[in-house]
C-alpha cells in the first residue's frame, strides 16, 4: 500500500485580501485535520500548509497563483477541501 500518494493543484487567490492572518488561519486549521503533508508554493517559495507564520510570511495577494501540493494517504480529500475554501473566498466575503 502506497502511504505516499500526491495530490497537487494550481489555484488563484481571489478574496480581497489575499491569504492574510484569518485566511491563513482558517488554511492552516483545515490542512491540520489531514495526515497528508502539505506544502504551498508560490513564486520561488515553498512553505509547510501547517505554518500559518509561512503563509503569512509568503505576502500571497488577491490574484496570486499558488500551488497546493498534498503527500499521503488522505492527499486528495485535503487538496478537495482547500479548493472549495479558497474558491469561496475562505468564507469571509
């Protein structure tokens, strides 16, 4: 059984206010549920999707292109739910 299974997306951030603390935080709290690493990448950074100070720190804007990447048996369903959180704009629009 392959324990490492990899899930990945390319999202763009559309909320006002980019990915700043409460968004980070509602990331952050989501990705924690999961086993499966998580890493976001954007630009020539890469940042665990479990540290909101690396999500803050990375400044990702409205409009920002990011890469969702997932490593574990559970890599599919917590890519699926950031995805749906991201396109509703973390619930805070």
């Amino acid at each position: 059984m392959n324990t490492k299974q990899k899930s990945s997306i390319e999202i763009i951030i559309k909320n006002r206010y980019g990915i700043h603390v409460e968004a980070a935080a509602i990331f952050v709290k989501i990705a924690s549920k999961y086993e499966s690493e998580v890493f976001v990448e954007n630009k020539n950074a890469k940042v665990s999707g479990k540290s909101i100070m690396g999500l803050i720190a990375m400044t990702i804007g409205c409009g920002s292109k990011i890469k969702i990447i997932a490593k574990g048996h559970d890599s599919a369903e917590v890519i699926n739910e950031l995805q749906k959180i991201i396109n509703n704009k973390f619930n805070l629009e």
